[in-house]
C-alpha cells in the first residue's frame, strides 16, 4: 500500500506542477520553457520524495517499460497502474477546483486549433520517439551501473528537454495517466484523442525497455 500510495502522490504531484504551471501561470508569465521546468522540476522533487519507496514511476508507460525489462514483476505492474491513474485524475481534480472550470486542465492534443496545429501523423512520431527516448534514459540512470544517486537528476532533466522540444507538438504527454486526468475532466476534443496519448507512449515503452530486455544495451 505504501508504493501504491506514493506513486498516487507523485502522478498527483506531476499533474497538478506541470499542468497547473500552463493553466495557472500560463504562457505570458513563464512561457514554454517556465512550463518545461515545471514538469521536469517535478519529477525531480518526487524521485527522491518518492524514489526510495516506489521507485517514482509516476507514469503508465514507465511501469510497463520496467516490467518488459523484468525489473518488476505483473501484479505490482498493475498495482502502480491504479495508483497513478487515480493520482493523475485527482491532480487534475484538484487543479479544476483552484481553476474554477475544467475548460483548460493542460490537456494533451494535436490539430487544427491546438497550440502548434501539428498533425495526428506527427503527433504519434513525437509521442513514440519520446517516450522511446525517456524509457531509455530511466532504465539506464537506475541500473545496478549508473551513478548512485544522480538517476532523479537525469530523468528530470530528460523530461523537461523533451517539453522544451514538444510542448507545441502535442502538449507532451509521454505519459498515460498524465493525459488521462485532464482529459477525462476536459470532455470534447481531449477525450477524443485521448486514445493516441495511450497507444503511442506504449509502443515507445515497448520500443525502449525491448532494447534492455534483449541486452542490446546492457
């Protein structure tokens, strides 16, 4: 119960900084790169919050990209899973009580109308490659091999870089349950493109923690 809860703290945590750092501060004060740090500074401040008791997953994708590389095994898998759809879910909750409106929760999305008006073709690149890229980054800052200490440092760093290069792309997702809360209160065009937000940061998943499994890197 103890992981389960830390990891329903830390989604809450990433949602609630990182999205509440586009809606609440929003573009003209901290700008893309203010909102990048936002996110990036949350992983950073739960990996050792919450790293010691969960491992700080906060995110789907990261958690089947663990197991794939048999660092954990289906049960805790699916565990986690509850914990940081239930986060993500009442961090958004949360950042719609301060808002007053579940019309901008930092939802995730692609199209005519959203931000950079990139296309769902690009959007699924973008959200593929990037979580590729991120799993490779956590599976490789946590091995037996990497520096003590220094893995909550790298993977929030990777995190913020990948929102300074996709912010205007898709909102960057990387992360299931990151879309899944705003979304789910957001309704309309969200909801309905919720399911790329899903599919893509699984397949990157995959893509990443295959290249572990199979001891390419090693």
């Amino acid at each position: 119960m103890s992981k389960m809860l830390a990891e329903f703290i830390g989604t809450l945590t990433l949602v609630l900084f990182g999205c509440g750092s586009a809606v609440l501060a929003g573009a003209d004060n901290v700008g893309q790169l203010g909102v990048s740090l936002a996110f990036g500074g949350a992983i950073i401040a739960m990996a050792y919050g919450i790293g010691p008791i969960s491992g700080c997953h906060v995110n789907p994708a990261v958690s089947l990209a663990v197991f794939i590389a048999g660092r954990m095994n289906l049960r805790d898998m699916l565990s986690y899973w509850v914990a940081q759809f239930a986060g993500a879910l009442a961090g958004a909750a949360i950042l719609a009580a301060i808002v007053g409106s579940t019309a901008h929760l930092g939802q995730n999305g692609w199209g005519p109308g959203y931000l950079g008006e990139y296309s769902q073709q690009s959007a699924l690149i973008f959200e593929i490659v990037m979580t590729a890229l991120f799993v490779i980054v956590i599976l490789g800052s946590t091995s037996e091999k990497a520096s003590p200490g220094f893995a909550g440092l790298a993977i929030g760093v990777t995190l913020a870089v990948i929102h300074i290069v996709g912010i205007q792309v898709t909102g960057v997702s990387v992360n299931p349950a990151r879309s899944f809360g705003p979304a789910i209160l957001a309704g309309g065009q969200a909801l309905s493109q919720l399911w790329l937000f899903f599919v893509a940061p699984v397949i990157g998943a995959v893509i990443g923690a295959s290249l572990y499994r199979v001891r390419l890197l090693s």
